[in-house]
C-alpha cells in the first residue's frame, strides 16, 4: 500500500501512530476488503480491534449495506442465540413477535463479532453451519432461513488454549481465520504512545477549553517504559486524569508517576502459589501417599488393638485366678490397670478384625505403592529422613521400620 493511501486512511478513521505492526494490520484489512473471506482480527483488550473492520466494511462492496457491531460476551447466554439467529413469536416467554436477529437483518451486510471465544458451544456449533452453508433455523422455528452475511470476528482470549480445554469448537477457528490480522499491545508500539497521549490530551483541552497538559522529557521516558496492560484505552484514562486532577501543566515524571499504577511491570494476574513445600508430580502420586497413610495408619491401630486385647486378657485372667471368698466389689476394682477400656474401642477391635482376619498377609500391590511413596518422599527431601516423615504424616519410629521392611535404610 502506498503511503499517502495509508495516511489516508489512518485520518479518516483518526487513527494514530506509525508503527509497522499497525501499519501491516491495516495494510491487509484494505486487501481483504474486496473479498468476503472470514477475517480474525486477534489482541489484546483495549488495542482498538473494533476499527479494523469498520476498514473492511467501509472499502468492501457491501459498504452500502448494513454494518452491525456485537459484543458477544454482554449478551447472555440463555438469548444470545435469538439475538443473533431470531426466534418465532411464542418460542419462549416475552417472545410475543417473530424476529428476525442479527443475521437476518444485516442479509447482505456485514457483522462485526467481538469476543467471539465467548460465545457457548450450542451457539458456535449454528455459527459454523451459517459460516459454511449461509442457513439458519430461528429459535423455535422449522423453517431453514438464508442469509449472506460478511463475518469479521475479534478476540483477546487465546483461542489455541480454549480449543485445547474444549471451549471453543477448532472447526470454526479455521472457518473464522481464513485471514486473520493481529493487532499490536500498545507496549510495543514505541513513539505511537507518546504521540496518543498528545492526542487525548489535545481532546480534552479543546472539550473542557482548558491548557492542554505537556510531557517533559523525562516523563515520556516513563510513560514508553510502563506496560499499558490496559492498552490504549488506559492510556486514554490516565490522559484525562492528569488532564483533569493535575494542576502543572507541564508534566515531569514525578507527577505522571503519581497516575500510573506502580505494578508497572505486571501484564498478567499473578500466580498462586501453593502454600505446602512441595508439590506432586501425578495424580498417582497422590494416590502412593494417600494408601501409604492409611495402611500406615491401619498397622498403628492393629499394634494398638493387639495391646488392647492382651491387656483385656490379662485382667480376665488375673480376675478368674481369684477365689471366690476373696472377691468383693471393692477389691475388684484396684486389680484393672489403668487403661481406659471403652466400648468405642472394642468395637474398633472387632472392626479391625472383619477388615484383616489375617494382619500378616500383606498386599503385594499396596506394599509396592507404599515403597515407592517412601522413596519418592525421601527423593524429594534429598534424604532427610525426618522431613520425609513430615511429609508422610507419620512417626520417625514408623518410617524407620518401613525402611528396615523394604530395604531403604542403607
């Protein structure tokens, strides 16, 4: 494209800057014009994506025709399929007219989708059959409608991550990216964001008839230098800030420091962190030290109901041992150690065992898991026998044995 029909453009649609990135996007908006393959246009929020194609519109021969712009993610979910395809009259409650939704109305035109990733997949799955065959069927209609409609769509989701989480349908990401146009993050667009704040500034003296607010050079240093993670739309915001709170007129770094956030390094939420020192590689590993604690756990009850049992015994014993001249209620009494017997722990006896009638008899397959529990724990702690206890959630005395039992104590 030459330069003067580039300039051209940019002023009629008040576009500034000069970056190659954006020049590029433009560059094959005006190419695709003529045509009416699909267009993608991908960025992030706040880069000015709902300009590129009122370019496609406004150079394509359906300019004539209508042009709707449609946010995708402000529509809910539950009537967005009448919104864009129309519904019968008494279809569902409030419908008391038939309607003929987007696609209907702008038949011949074009329809800008922003944030199409947010559309549901019921919703994409009529999209793609509109994209392909030019019908549709409206909601709680039988009748197969057509339309030519020209579809330029924009997101700031990362479509490849929602395709592979199952969020959007990859047959109509290639239907939608017959071309796709990436817009620029204002962070990398150099010079073009002092020049956009001359702008807003400019825009706000003449609205407000107030002294249009200046950069030192100091502050344009500052002002390139922050990461726009709100793009042109924050640049504008903080433009009109300063131009409305400031009192200096000429704005040295200081004084644009107190207006732009001061995580300037952040573009992204940040990470959560997992509060436990280490973290599993698998779900199977969780698995290992989950059988490892309870059968850890199911060994200490075993020991702890054979104690329990013999010292049972052991009264019974002593009890019978006694002549009947010499037992009395009160001497009774002095002869049971004291070792709470409660009922709740006879029970667990018996439950104890119903579950293993035979302790001895190990399982081959949980010995196994809880081996290489132990020694994925001891890996992970670079040895340290008491924190791979820790980890463990048992006692040293417990994991000393286990080692002992499967050979790890050399």
């Amino acid at each position: 494209m030459k330069s003067t029909e580039l300039q051209g453009i940019k002023q009629r649609y008040g576009i500034v800057g000069n970056c190659e990135a954006l020049n590029h996007a433009l560059d094959v908006a005006l190419q695709v014009a003529p045509t009416d393959l699909s267009v993608l246009i991908i960025g992030e929020s706040g880069v000015g994506k709902e300009i590129i194609p009122r370019v496609i519109h406004d150079n394509s021969p359906r300019r004539r025709e209508k042009y709707f712009a449609i946010n995708c993610g402000s529509i809910p979910e539950g009537t967005i399929d009448s919104e864009l395809f129309g519904h019968v009259k008494g279809s569902f409650t409030g419908a008391i007219n038939d309607s003929p939704g987007y696609f209907g109305v702008a038949n011949k035109g074009t329809l800008f989708l922003d944030e199409v990733g947010e559309l549901p997949l019921a919703t994409q799955a009529r999209l793609l059959r509109v994209l392909e065959t030019g019908e549709y069927i409206p909601v709680g209609g039988t009748d197969i409608r057509k339309t030519d409609v020209r579809i330029v769509a924009a997101t700031n989701v990362n479509i490849r991550q929602a395709i592979s989480e199952g969020r959007f349908r990859e047959d109509l990401y290639y239907r939608l990216n017959s071309i796709p146009i990436q817009m620029p993050p204002l962070r990398e667009r150099g010079d073009d964001i002092v020049l956009l704040f001359r702008l807003f500034a400019m825009q706000m003296a003449e609205k407000y008839r107030m002294d249009k607010v200046v950069l030192s050079d100091d502050a344009k240093q500052l002002l390139m230098r922050y990461k726009w993670p709100g793009n042109v739309r924050q640049l504008k915001n903080i433009t009109e800030q300063i131009s409305i709170l400031s009192p200096e007129r000429q704005i040295s770094s200081d004084v644009l420091a107190r207006f732009i956030p001061q995580d300037q390094e952040s573009t992204q939420l940040a990470p959560l962190h997992n509060s436990s020192d280490h973290s599993f590689e698998n779900e199977r590993e969780i698995l290992y030290k989950i059988l490892f604690e309870l059968r850890s756990n199911v060994n200490d009850m075993r020991r702890e109901v054979s104690t329990l049992k013999k010292q049972i015994e052991d009264v019974q014993m002593k009890g019978a041992s006694l002549q009947p001249s010499s037992i009395t209620t009160t001497s009774a009494v002095p002869t049971i150690p004291p070792i709470a017997v409660t009922p709740r722990a006879l029970e667990d006896a018996v439950a104890e065992e119903y579950i293993d009638p035979a302790p001895e008899q190990e399982n081959l397959n949980v010995s196994d898991w809880s081996r290489q529990a132990l020694d994925k724990a001891l890996q992970r702690n670079g040895g340290n026998r008491k924190k791979a206890a820790q980890e463990l959630g048992i006692s040293d005395r417990t994991l000393y044995r286990r080692l002992k039992q499967y050979g790890l104590d050399k």
